[in-house]
C-alpha cells in the first residue's frame, strides 16, 4: 500500500524506473523497445523518466513485457455500475 500514499507524479518517476529496469532485463535499447510499441524513443525517453503516457501506450508496455495479467484481472471482473458500486459500498 506504500505505492499508494505516493503522489501523482511520485508513482508515475517509480513506474518509469521500473519500465526502464525491464526494458534492460529484455536487453533492448530505448529505441527498439519503442519500434515495438510503436512509438518514438524520445516518448520512451519521456515514460522512463516519468513523464506520462497514454494508457494504450501503457497497455502496450505491459503487454510486451508480459505483465499484462492485472490488466486481465480487471477486464474480467464483474462490471459494475457507479452507482452499483456506491450502493454496494453503503449497504
């Protein structure tokens, strides 16, 4: 839950070492990992510095390094509505 209190922008700088981290577990150079996933090294450049992406470009990433199994995880979830969250919550 640590990764939780941290700000905005504090999450974004840990998830970019991480990508950088695997991205040089894989061996590749930010300008292949880019080619893969479509876009320039200088916006690979930008995530790996925590700079932000699009979520499909964060998508992308997780699928290249395999690591798409949460994402799943929330995609086969029951699907509620807002306000069946809320009433489910206040019960």
């Amino acid at each position: 839950m640590y990764a939780l209190a941290k700000l905005d922008g504090e999450v974004l700088v840990v998830m970019g070492e991480k990508l950088r981290a695997l991205r040089k577990q894989k061996r590749y150079s930010q300008a292949q990992l880019a080619e893969r996933i479509g876009v320039s090294r200088k916006h690979m450049c930008d995530i790996e510095a925590g700079r932000g992406t699009t979520l499909l470009t964060f998508i992308k990433l997780l699928k290249e390094f395999r690591k798409s199994d949460k994402l799943l995880e929330i995609l086969s979830g029951p699907s509620l509505s807002p306000k069946d969250t809320f009433e489910k919550e206040h019960a």
